[in-house]
C-alpha cells in the first residue's frame, strides 16, 4: 500500500518487483485512512505500508497526528508493516513539529527510514533504519549480499559534521531559504497562472500543482523543454490519472530566479493552448534530466549558437616592482575589455533534476570562484582561448633584478604558423597543431609573449634530452659491468673446479651471480631516478 501520489523511485522500483501495489488518496491532512480501513474491512490485506508522512514527496502535505495513531493501530490490527521514510522533517518552516510514527510505535510494526542528504548535502547518499532488531538484522544481511559495503568515507565525513555541531546549523540554513523559495514560487504561480490549484506547503523541498482545466502534463512537459523550465508530470507519482498535474521542486532554484521559472511555464501553458502564441528562441535555456525512458522519454537539447567574446589583453607593470621572475611579471596580464550579453528572459535557462528547477548557467555571483587557468571554447578560434584573468606558463628565473622596463615583453620574437605544420611540430616533439594556435592566440592577446613561451619550450626539451642521454649511458654502464663481472665469475668457477675444488667454485658463481644482480638493479635504479626539481631549467621556481 502507497499513497496517492507517492516517490517516482518507490512506485516504479515496486513494480518492477513484481509486487502488487494499492494506493489510498490523500489530502489536505494526508493518507485518508478511512479509505484504508475500507479497503482493509473489503478484504486487502498488504505486507507493507510506505508513507512519507510530513512534507509528502510529491505532494508536500502532511499526515495529522489523529491520523498517525489510526495509521498505527490499522497495521497492528492487520499485520502490516509500516515504512515511515521521513528525510524532510527538519525543513519545517511554520508549525509546531508532529511526533513521527517511530516514536509511537508500541507493536514493533514501524521501519523509519532517515537520510542526511536533505541536511547535510544531496551528495553524501548516507541513509538509516530504525526498526524491529530482527527486522533491520535481516535488511543488514541482504543489502551486504548487495552492496559489500556502504561509502566509509560518506558516513565519516556525516559522523564528523555532527560531531562538529555544523547538522543543526546546515538545518536552519536549509529551512531559511526553501521558506522564502516556497513562498516565492506560490505568489509566482498565483500572479502568472491563475487557474492553477496547488496547497503552499508548510516545509520540504516540492510543491505538487493542478494545472488549469485542459492541459495535459504530458503535451506541457515536451513544450516546456523548448520553453527552458522542467519539471515532472504527475503522471510519474500515479498508477492512472495525474494527467493534468506536475511536480515543482524549489529546492535548486535561486530566489530571484523563481519569478522567471514560473513565467516560462506559463508561457509553455499558453502555447499548450493555442499553438503558436509565443514566440522564443531555441536556446531558452538547458534542462538536465536524469530519469528513465520509461518516465520521461529523451529530447534532443537545443543547439545554442556559438558567442563571439571580444577580449583585449595588457600588460601593467608595476613602478615599484623588482621581481626576478618573467612568470609572475606575465602574471600582471589584466583584462582591458571582456563584453558579454546581458542576462535576459530568453538567455536565462531554467531547469533542474527530477523537477528541480534550475538556472542553466553560471550564476553572476559565483562567476569569479572559477579556478585559475580554466579556459572556455571561442568561435572561430579552433581551439581554446585562455581566460583573461588566466596567468601565461611560468618563465624561466633570471638573476638578480630586472629593470621595470623589461616587464612590458614587446621587442620578441612573434610567431606564426609554420609553412609545414607537421614538421614543425614534430621539430618540437608536439603532438597536435594546437600548440601553435595556441602560442598564435598568446602573441595576439600580448605581443612578444610567444616567443618567449618558445624559448622556454626548446630549453626544456634540450635539458631532458640530456637526462635521457645519461640515463641510457648509465644503464649501458650498468648492464656491461654485469656481464663483465658474469664471465669472470664463470671462468673462476671452471678454474677453480679444474683445481678439484667444485665446493669453492659453486660459492664463488653464487657470489657473482648476487653481485652481478646488486649492480644491475642498482644501474636501473640510478639511470631511472631524478634529483629533486631537476625536471625543468626553473626547477626552484617549479618545486
């Protein structure tokens, strides 16, 4: 027995199980247990009960305490068991908190399931049982038969953040700001979609909605696509019915971005209703779905067109700097003019996992916790463009000081792409051409730089060419003092058994051949060993 609605992952894993499942309606209050005692008076007689009893998965509603003890005494009277899976009964955001069924269970008939992935983070995937000793004894055994074992390090590092005391304040955070997203999302929904039915939850993650009468879910799913917004329709969470129903997910979408998300559905909705009423662009945004064909089948993403991102690059020295180190005077690149689009409703992509709803795309304000160095794809380039914020290779370190008028690289080598390529590139020990584009991009964005980069190339390539020549001359060494120390082993072996003393002769092959060994894998340790930093001609700056 399930509710009506319930989790996706539960319905669809149970049926594929092969189990036959029953559902009980809910409402404002939750599972309709008089619905329940009928069906059991009528002759049903389930094994297992699942429910979700607060902030219900999909629909966001809450089972009563009277209901809870009905709940309780049904699964004594009839023998069931009942799965209590409660990961959102932290996330309260008004109300006084109900008892869980686990605390008034006196029959033993109660299995709660608890998870730290609405707490802590979604991906830790740490989870518990409470139950009957027997019972979860028996559950032990059959998911090691599994699994072997759960992720140790997922649940020390849950074990370590509880100890720490962070649990209770990852909570408060977590209720904070899902109580503004959920209010955000039902004013959005009572302003741009007035025939919509919904229940504002009192806390958990989702919200479940009742379209205007003549949408179906489905048609609206595959519009809502082009339209950038995704949710999950309801049909998901359903054995029959949920045409006209879907599930919202707050909980991955910014404050500020729930009022566009809304207005997108409404827009999807109104081209349901008269095709052809909107108009948008194919690049309205990405949506990330992660569920089966048999739920939601596969759309083609839209293809976005590529961004022309005009960047200009300088370099400013600083009057008062002395540094000995070209990498760090390259350093000093800062970006003259880096022009984007600005945000609008059609460039803004909003989706989500599973219903999450979701900005497609870096949020302004996380733009600068990129890491260093990343570089990001440029039309027309054929490769990729370094960032402007992206320091060039550390040069080569120079003695002493150098004067501020050499931080400016101007009067340098430039570089172009060779008449032959390949050859060129094979000169270098290069694997591919992008090297020079590459270099070409550099010399464009600060003039001289390229050559330098060059310089630095070959002079690292002439020192490891030296290593591997005295890395071959040493195991040369190696193998031929090896097979010297062999032959005269071997001929004192034969001396000495010539001389009647085959005793002496074994002992003196054996030492040699000890001998031979020791050297030979002492040849091979020291022609393969490096000295500390020795790999580059800037080994200090390197290490």
């Amino acid at each position: 027995m399930v509710e009506k609605p319930t989790y996706d992952r539960v319905l669809l894993r149970l049926r594929g199980l092969g189990a036959k499942v029953h559902q009980v309606t809910l409402d404002r209050d939750g599972l309709d247990v008089d619905e329940l005692r009928h069906l059991l008076d009528g002759g049903l007689r389930p094994r297992l009960a699942y429910v979700i009893p607060t902030f219900q998965n999909p629909s966001g509603m809450t089972l009563s305490e009277p209901r809870r003890a009905t709940l309780l005494e049904l699964a004594d009277e009839f023998g069931f068991t009942v799965v209590e899976d409660d990961p959102y009964a932290r996330i309260r955001f008004r109300g006084a908190p109900l008892p869980d069924l686990l605390s008034r269970d006196t029959a033993g008939v109660v299995v709660h399931v608890g998870s730290f992935t609405k707490t802590v983070c979604p991906g830790v995937r740490v989870g518990y049982l409470i139950g009957p000793e027997g019972l979860v004894e028996a559950i032990a055994r059959r998911a090691t038969n599994q699994y072997l074992s759960p992720s140790m390090v997922s649940q020390g590092i849950v074990h370590q953040f509880c100890l720490n005391g962070d649990l209770d304040r990852s909570v408060e955070v977590t209720r904070t700001a899902l109580r503004q997203r959920a209010t955000t999302l039902a004013s959005s929904l009572r302003k741009l979609i007035p025939g919509a039915r919904f229940t504002e939850p009192d806390g958990g993650y989702f919200m479940w909605v009742e379209l205007p009468d003549g949408i179906d879910a489905g048609r609206l799913w595959q519009e809502g696509q082009r339209h950038g917004v995704a949710f999950v329709r309801g049909t998901d969470f359903l054995l029959d019915g949920g045409e006209n129903a879907v599930r919202l997910a707050f909980s991955s979408i910014l404050d500020e971005d729930i009022d566009d998300a809304v207005r997108r559905l409404a827009d999807a909705i109104t081209e349901v209703r008269t095709p052809g009423a909107i108009t948008r662009t194919p690049e309205a945004g990405r949506t990330f779905q992660h569920r089966p064909a048999s739920i939601n089948p596969p759309v083609e993403p839209p293809v976005k067109p590529p961004v022309e991102l005009p960047v200009e690059l300088r370099v400013e020295p600083s009057a008062a700097d002395t540094s000995t180190d070209t990498g760090e005077a390259l350093a000093r690149v800062a970006p003259a003019r880096a022009t984007r689009p600005a945000p609008t409703a059609s460039a803004l992509g909003v989706a989500g996992v599973g219903g999450v709803l979701r900005r497609a795309g870096p949020h302004p304000a996380r733009a600068p916790h990129r890491r260093r160095g990343h570089r990001r794809r440029v039309a027309g380039t054929g490769g990729s463009a370094p960032r402007p914020d992206a320091a060039p290779p550390r040069a080569a370190r120079r003695d002493g000081p150098r004067p501020r008028e050499e931080h400016v690289v101007s009067e340098r080598r430039t570089v172009a792409r060779p008449a032959d390529p390949a050859g060129a590139a094979a000169d270098h020990g290069w694997r591919d051409l992008a090297t020079w584009d590459r270099l070409a991009e550099w010399e464009k964005a600060s003039p001289g730089t390229a050559g330098e980069l060059i310089e630095l190339l070959k002079a690292e390539r002439r020192h490891a060419h030296r290593l591997a020549w005295a890395d071959w001359a040493k195991q040369c060494a190696g193998v031929v003092l090896g097979f010297g120390c062999v032959l005269t082993m071997a001929w004192l072996a034969w001396h000495y058994a010539e001389l009647g003393s085959p005793v002496e002769g074994v002992t003196v092959m054996g030492a040699g051949t000890a001998s031979t060994v020791a050297i030979f894998v002492t040849g091979r340790y020291v022609g393969q060993r490096r000295p500390r930093g020795s790999g580059t001609p800037d080994a200090g700056a390197r290490q």
